[in-house]
C-alpha cells in the first residue's frame, strides 16, 4: 500500500511539473480564434421483419414494417462579439405491425429546437438569450373496430434572457497543442521546448482545420495531418519530419481524447418562463398545460491551473413561481451548486471528482435538499488493458412542515459502475 501511494503521488508531481515553463499560464489565457461551423445532415432508415409458427391448434403470423427520416442542424460560432450554439432536428418514425388479422399501425413525429447565445456588447459584458422549443405527435390505431384510435400530442418551451459580465473561452485546443508537444518530445521529435507563440500558433490552427466541415472523415483527416504538419514544418521546431514524427502528430490529434477544458469565468442574471403541455384524445381523454417563471443569478468560473489540472465552480439561486393546470400557484427558491476537478496528465488518462448541492425551498410543499458526489475515471494501462469507473454517492433530506408538523426524513444512494477490458491475443 505503502509504494502505491508512492506511486500516485509521483505521478501527480510528474504531471504538475509536466512543461513548467509554458503550461501555468497558457492554457488559462489563451484566446480562441474566430471560428464556425455548420452541418445539416438527413438520414433515413427503415427494416421489416417477420415470423411465421405453427402448432397443432393454429397458426400464427406476425409482419412488422417500420422506417422513419431524420434533418438534423447544428452551428457553433465564436468572436469576439458573439458566441453561440443552434441545435434542431425533425424526426418521422411509422410502425406497421400485423399480427394474425389484426392490424396496428403508428406514427411519430418529433421536432426540437434550441438557441443559447451571449453578445458582448463590451470585451467582458454580454447579453445572454436561450431558447428550447419541442414537440412530440403520434397517432396509433387498429383494424379493430373496438379500439378507438388514439392521438396525443406534448410540447414544452423555454425562454431565457438575462445580462452578465466576463467571458468563457474555448481552451481545448490549447490543451491539444501541449498534447503536441508532449507526444512529439517523447517520440525525439522536438528541437526544443515550445515557447507561448509556437504553441498559440499550433493552437490557433487546430481550432481552424477541427471546425472544418468534411463528408468523408478520411480524406477530412489526412487533410487536417498536411495543414498541420505545413504549420509545424513551417515553425521548424522538429528535428525530422519522418514517420515516427507523423505517427505520434496523429496519435495526438486522432486518438488523444479531446477533455473538456474551457478558461474564464461569468456572473449573470435574468429572467426566463417556460411551460409544457400534452393532450391526448381517446377520443378525449384531457389535457394540461403548466407555466414556470423564475428569476437567477448564477456564478461559473473555469480555472485550467496547469497542463493536468483543472477547477471548475458553479453556484447560484434562483426563484420560481409555477401555475399548474389546476390554477394553483407555488412558490419554489433553489439554491444549486456544483464542483469539479480534473486529472489530465497525459493523452491516456482522465478523472473527474465532483460535488453538487442543491436545496429546495417550497412555499406549500417539503423543504428538500441533497448533496451527491461523484467520480468518473479512465486509464490506458497498456495498450492492451484499459480501466474506466463510474460512481456517485449522495444523500437527499426531506423537511415536511405542511402535513407533518415539521418531520424530516433522509436518505442515502449511490451506484458504482466499472470496465476492466484486456486483450488476451
């Protein structure tokens, strides 16, 4: 136990000493450069299968055909006015099933939307506005007489602005051109160590050939290797452009995990409503529609403080009123709170540890709360063994001061999940 301890601690020196020079500032200060994308891509699908049995009293059939469409849009922008994100898609999906004489057939059509945006007025000052807008129909029936068709139908919708000061920036492919330069040092590849402009330079244009769009993922990737070894040749920091130097430049941009590394830090309020309703007829079964408002303000702040760690802080509290479809209205504040630490010491290993605390304060129902801890964690033992964990661990407490006179109850959860995998041969 004693030399396992030994060991993590080295290996948490190691990686925190990992480029002492360049790694404590560079990736929390680097500016990600103008940058979009924009995809639209349609899919269609469809499969039919069937069986037929027989015994000495019947014999059964059963067909089913099914097959359905997909457009689905997104778009990522960054500037230094705008930054932004659009998601949208439509979806049709149809059932045919026939069993025996009996007939069933359904269709289901879904659409979603979702807008989230902040323009920056000032270099640090942002006005912030979101959406999320969805829709789900389907309709079933059946060859017999005497069951109704039925159709239902359910959407929801939220609406968000607010005004917020600071600014987050995309920091991952800083992190990727380190992964460069460790890769490339460890195959003797580097003259030197890279300064601040090489590594910014590297960083820029792996921003520049990742959000290219591309349709076959091949020829994408062998043309994003030629742009990069064109600026990594132009920097003459590689002792020799051979295969071993291309080897290890495509292990970092193909295989090398792209780890969720962002720098900065916001605080904002606002306001924002949303609402959701279904309806179903059977022929009329009922109908709801709820509304929600609320007021927030809320902290984020990412701290990248070295090549292998990162901080990242969330809190706030907001105040909400919701009207149900029965016209009652309650009053709700939430106070929320989440904190994260990642481990990236190589290209091959990650571990994030997290806590999140929420509270619940409700004008007529139970006062809850519950704090949760979790771990995910993955290692690239050798090449041929590979460990990855999932776990959390929480506990909720319920306040009721409405129906038992301020009783309290409590509980504890958790769930552990892990993935062992070695290749024998």
């Amino acid at each position: 136990m004693k030399k396992l301890v030994q060991a993590i601690a080295l290996m948490l020196l190691t990686s925190s000493a990992c480029y002492a020079q360049t790694q404590k500032d560079f990736i929390r200060n680097y500016k990600a450069p103008d940058f979009k994308l924009r995809t639209l891509d349609f899919s269609l699908n469809g499969g039919n299968n069937g069986s037929l049995s027989k015994n000495q009293f019947d014999t059964l059939g059963v067909l089913a055909v099914g097959g359905g469409t997909n457009l689905r849009y997104f778009k990522i922008s960054n500037s230094a006015k705008y930054q932004g994100t659009t998601r949208s898609s439509i979806m049709l999906n149809g059932i045919a099933n026939k069993v025996d004489e009996i007939g069933t057939k359904s269709v289901d059509l879904s659409a979603d939307f979702s807008y989230d945006a902040r323009f920056f007025v000032k270099p640090k000052m942002f006005i912030r506005a979101a959406t999320n807008l969805s829709f789900n129909g389907s309709h079933a029936s059946s060859s017999l007489d005497m069951v109704n068709d039925q159709t239902s139908m359910s959407f929801a919708g939220n609406l968000q602005t607010g005004i917020g000061y600071g600014r987050i920036e995309y920091t991952n492919f800083a992190r990727k051109a380190m992964d460069i330069e460790f890769l490339l040092n460890m195959g003797n590849r580097l003259n030197s160590e890279l300064s601040i402009s090489e590594l910014t330079t590297i960083a820029d244009n792996l921003a520049r050939v990742n959000y290219k769009r591309g349709f076959d993922t091949r020829l994408l990737q062998i043309w994003r290797l030629e742009q990069m070894d064109s600026i990594i040749g132009g920097l003459d920091i590689v002792t020799k452009r051979d295969m071993r130097y291309m080897a290890f430049l495509n292990d970092a941009m193909l295989f090398g995990p792209s780890f969720n590394r962002l720098s900065g830090s916001t605080i904002e309020g606002g306001v924002g409503h949303a609402f959701n309703g279904t309806q179903i007829n059977s022929p009329t079964i009922g109908a709801n529609m709820d509304h929600l408002s609320r007021a927030y303000v809320q902290y984020s702040h990412y701290i990248p403080t070295s090549y292998a760690f990162q901080h990242n802080i969330f809190a706030g509290y907001s105040i909400q009123t919701e009207l149900a479809a029965n016209d009652a209205r309650i009053f709700r504040g939430r106070l929320f709170g989440r904190y994260e630490f990642g481990w990236y010491p190589n290209t091959r290993t990650a571990l994030v540890a997290s806590a999140n605390l929420s509270s619940l304060d409700n004008e007529m129902e139970n006062d809850s709360g519950s704090l949760r801890f979790g771990l995910d964690y993955y290692y690239y033992i050798t090449p041929r063994t590979r460990l990855s964990v999932v776990s959390s661990i929480g506990g909720d407490i319920t306040e009721d001061d409405v129906y038992f006179n301020g009783s309290s109850s409590s509980g504890l959860n958790y769930s552990v999940g892990f993935n062992f995998t070695h290749a024998i041969f």
